[in-house]
C-alpha cells in the first residue's frame, strides 16, 4: 500500500514540476515545446523501481521505535522529491542511452532523437534530420539532468543534520559518475570485444552490468534514502550488499528482456538488443561456448540494424542452445538468492526488510 501510494505522489510531483518547467520553456520561445512535451512523455508511466528502494532505504535505517511508522509530511514530502529527481536522473539517462545505441523505440513510443528528427522533416528545415535529432535530445538529456539536480538539492535541504546532507549529497555525487563511467565501459565493450581476449569478455561484461545499472538501479537509490535519514556504517554496508546483487540480477533479467521480451510489454522490438550489437554477459556465454566458425558467423550477424526477424530468431536459438540462457537464468537466481540471503542478516527494520524482499522479487521475475 505504502509503494503504490509513493508511486501515486511521485508521478503528482514529476507532472507538477513539468508544468512548472513548460511555463519557464515556453516563455523563452514557443519553438521549445518539444522539450516540455517530449519529457512529459518520457516520465509517463513507469515502474518507479528505483523511487521505491529509495524510499525503503529510508524506512529501513529508521530507530526500533520509528521503523514501522510512516514518515511524517515533511520528511515524506522530501521523500517525494528525491524519489522523483531518481526518475528525472533516469529519464536522462534514457534519452542519452538511446542516442548512444541508435535506439528507435522507447516504451512504445519513438525514442526522443527520432521525435526530433521526424520534427525536423515535419518543418521541412535545412540541413540533417539525423543530426539535428540527436543534438537536440543530447540537450534535452542535459536538460532533465539539471531538473534532476535541482529537485534532488531541495529534497536534501530537508536532511536532520549537516551530516546526513553531506552524506546524501555524496551519495547522490557517486551515482552520476559511476553511472556515466558505465555508460562508457558500454560503448567502449561494443567496439572493443574483437581486440579483448574471450576469457576476459565475460568478467568485462559483468562490470558493465555495475557501473551502468546495478548500482544506480539499487544500490544506490537504496543508500540515498537511508544516508538522508542518517544511517550507521553498518546499515549502508548492508544494504550495499543486498543492493548491489539485486542490482545485477536487475540488469540480466532486462538483458534477457531485451532478447526475448514481448514487445507489447517491453515497449521495444523483439531482438532489439542483437541489433544493436550489446556485449552481454548473455552474448558473452554465449560466445565462449561456440566453435570458431560458428562463432565468426554470430560476430558477423550481431550488431546489424537490418537484421530480419528470421536471423532474430536464429540469434535467439543460438542462444538457448549453448546453453547460455539457462546460465543467466541460473546467475539472477544465485544473485537473487544471495541478495535475500544478506538482508534477511541485515540490522534494517522488519517492515522495510519485507518490503524489499517483495520488490526484490517484483524486479528479477518482471516480464517488462
């Protein structure tokens, strides 16, 4: 009940900070409607995963005597607000990952560069469509990162103490670096793989899953919450270790998604992944477990934007023959496990330690 109500004020504040923000574009030129519309789209809808373990981390760190009662309004409503500049600090992430993977699609729609680039052609201006989309989603990514700051510092001035500011603050800090130097290791493994020795492609492609999802998916989130509420040492040190595991079993899960997702509930294409040539801990076990020939066959396939749906598929069955799928399957499930295991120890409350194991489980066994 407490989650969906979260949910529920979290989606009240993004659309209320966007309203806030249309007014501010669009009276700076008409011509900047688009940034307003199309971030209004973007943050539409969603899971709020990484809104409701930062809400639960803070829940968990509180005293024996506070643990189980609901945070008062202003400590919720700072809540809300921190909650709600993670989402912004996503969406951002989003608009920039897809410019990176040439992505069409985002949850259904197209992504935020095509829009660009179809309103381009619309108007019928001059020079390149392609270009001008994606310069102008890079800006609207830049965008909602400074929205997300700025949301993200008013709920902090909220903190208890100095500490528990400067605590969160830095929280908050380690995320964006990480989660940029991920996106890097990313488009780094995606050009690199040919010149990497094999033995070394799969540990290369677990630390993608760290740096760019794991922990800013959980981890983090989890230990913003709980630093602006003043946790122990011990208690961030916990729900580093629940986090960060969960943060793994996140990401395969969304790799396996992104290869055998159903597109009605993923909102991208079937395959999407293969053709955009992602270097997977899936792609990696699988590649380990091929005979040379057939695996210069899978290299020269994987990475095609014109794949059809027949090579789809045949991507697809190489996949589970080798076994490589069980194997993922195996790892979300010895992560989950491990994740549980961690927090079942942990020295967090009863209720928040109930909740996060049900979100726990929400995330690694999503069909979206």
């Amino acid at each position: 009940m407490e989650s969906r109500r979260l949910v529920e004020l979290v989606d009240a504040r993004l659309a209320d900070l966007l309203a806030s923000r249309d007014t501010i574009v669009r009276r700076i030129a008409p011509e900047l409607g688009p940034f307003a519309r199309y971030s209004r789209d973007l943050l539409s809808g969603g899971k709020r995963f990484r809104a409701q373990f930062c809400y639960w981390g803070w829940r968990a760190v509180g005293t024996p005597a506070t643990e189980a009662a609901p945070p008062r309004d202003a400590e919720l409503a700072d809540l809300v607000d921190l909650a709600a500049g993670l989402e912004l600090f996503h969406a951002a992430a989003l608009v920039h990952d897809d410019i990176i993977d040439h992505s069409d699609t985002r949850r259904g729609m197209p992504a935020v560069h095509r829009r660009f680039e179809a309103l381009h052609g619309e108007e019928g201006w001059r020079g390149d469509a392609g270009g001008f989309g994606e310069g102008s989603a890079i800006l609207l990514g830049d965008l909602l990162l400074a929205w997300s700051d700025e949301i993200l510092s008013h709920a902090i001035l909220g903190a208890p103490s100095l500490d528990t500011h400067l605590a969160a603050r830095a929280a908050i800090d380690t995320m964006r670096t990480e989660v940029t130097l991920g996106q890097y290791l990313d488009l780094l493994e995606e050009r690199a793989w040919a010149t990497v020795d094999p033995a070394e492609s799969l540990a290369r492609a677990e630390r993608v899953i760290v740096y760019k999802s794991a922990k800013y998916s959980v981890e983090a989130p989890l230990v913003i919450g709980a630093s602006l509420r003043g946790a122990t040492d011990d208690q961030l040190a916990s729900l580093r270790r629940f986090g960060l595991p969960l943060g793994i079993a996140f990401q395969l899960r969304d790799d396996v998604l992104g290869v055998f997702g159903d597109a009605a509930r993923t909102g991208k294409p079937s395959g999407d992944d293969l053709r955009e040539g992602k270097r997977t801990v899936l792609v990696s076990l699988t590649r380990s477990r091929l005979d040379p020939s057939s695996r210069r066959l899978f290299d020269e396939l994987l990475g095609d934007p014109e794949l059809d749906e027949g090579q789809i598929r045949m991507l697809q069955e190489t996949l589970r023959q080798t076994g490589a799928l069980d194997e993922v399957e195996r790892m979300i499930a010895d992560r989950m496990r491990e994740a549980l295991g961690e927090l079942a120890d942990a020295p967090l409350g009863d209720t928040a330690k109930a909740e996060l194991a049900s979100l726990a489980r929400r995330i690694t066994q999503r069909e979206a």
